[in-house]
C-alpha cells in the first residue's frame, strides 16, 4: 500500500470512483451501504440497483454519507459516517442501543479493496473520517466494531471494523450491551 494516500467525501463528484470501488455487486450482496439507513424489508426489496439509485441521490444531495480513500487516482476504501438518526436500524438494535443523549456520529461501515486489506488502512479511513464529522461539527463520533474471537475472519464479517483498529484510531471503549459487540467512542 503506498504511504500516500488522499481521503475526499462522497459527493456527485466522487461517486463514479465509489461505483468502481464498489463494484457491480455493490460491495456486499447489493448493500451499496444502505444496511443501516434502511427498514429491514425496505433494504431487502431494493437490494442491487434500487439501493444503488438510494445512495446515488444521496451522494448528490450534500449529505454527509462518508468518506472514501484514494491510492493515486484509484479508489481503494470506504467508511461510512453520518449522524445517528442516519441510520435508522441502529434504532431497533438492543446492543446497540443509544448509550445516553449526546448527538453522535456513527462509522457504520467499511470496504476496502482487497488488494488494500491487513495494511492498516481501516485505521487510516477511521482518521479521515474523524476529521471529516469534525468539519461537519460532529462532536462525539461512535462505532459498533466486533472483536473477533479466531485470528482470521472472513472479510465479510468485519463490514463494522474491528475493535483494535478503532483502538488505534483514538476510540474509546465506552459500553457493551453483548459481549460480542462494543460501543466505541471518540471525542473531539
């Protein structure tokens, strides 16, 4: 992974770059990251190209959606962060219930290209997106990592991050709700 990476905002402007990164699949299954911002049912009927078309619209609103990461030209990571009231599952999830009534941020997603993966770049998104919440005037920002119990997990089970890179990132373990899950926090 080269040292020089560059980090810019979803936007109209960079949504071609977050297709190719994404891919004809969507990242995972036709999400499209659209997991947490939709009902279940909701989510299920539009996977593929009808959330496709949900996070198009909202790439070209102004909306903070997240953050993408560049190796030169070519995209190579992403982390979803946006306000809680964003995501409208995380409402419904009992271990991952509001921890008080502070407004947060949430990182509720990553993908990062496979040729880009083990090299710490998780970490590197999760700084990046830190600054981008800032700039947007988010004071606390959360994430719902998993702690992963073998030393090798499948890839598509870390969507969320795990819980050292957060760590490093300058989180702080703040709750557990399940022992599976903890409620990480950063304070800007």
């Amino acid at each position: 992974m080269a040292d020089h990476l560059t980090f810019k905002p979803l936007t109209q402007e960079t949504w071609e770059h977050f297709e190719i990164l994404f891919g004809p699949r969507g990242a995972c299954g036709g999400c499209w990251c659209m997991t947490w911002r939709l009902p279940k049912g909701e989510f299920d009927v539009s996977k593929g190209e009808g959330n496709k078309k949900r996070m198009r619209k909202l790439a070209s609103s102004g909306e903070a959606i997240g953050v993408l990461a560049f190796d030169g030209d070519t995209p190579v990571g992403w982390c979803a962060v946006a306000p809680r009231e964003k995501y409208v599952r995380l409402e419904k999830s009992r271990s991952l219930k509001p921890l008080d009534d502070k407004p947060v941020w949430c990182v509720s997603c990553f993908f990062v290209a496979k040729t880009h993966r083990r090299n710490g770049l998780s970490v590197k998104l999760l700084k990046a997106a830190i600054d981008y919440a800032g700039t947007e005037g988010a004071r606390i920002i959360e994430g719902y990592p998993i702690e992963p119990k073998d030393k090798i997990m499948p890839d598509v089970f870390a969507w969320t991050g795990i819980l050292s890179s957060y760590l490093k990132a300058g989180f702080v373990e703040e709750k557990r709700h399940s022992a599976a899950r903890p409620i990480v926090r950063y304070y800007r």
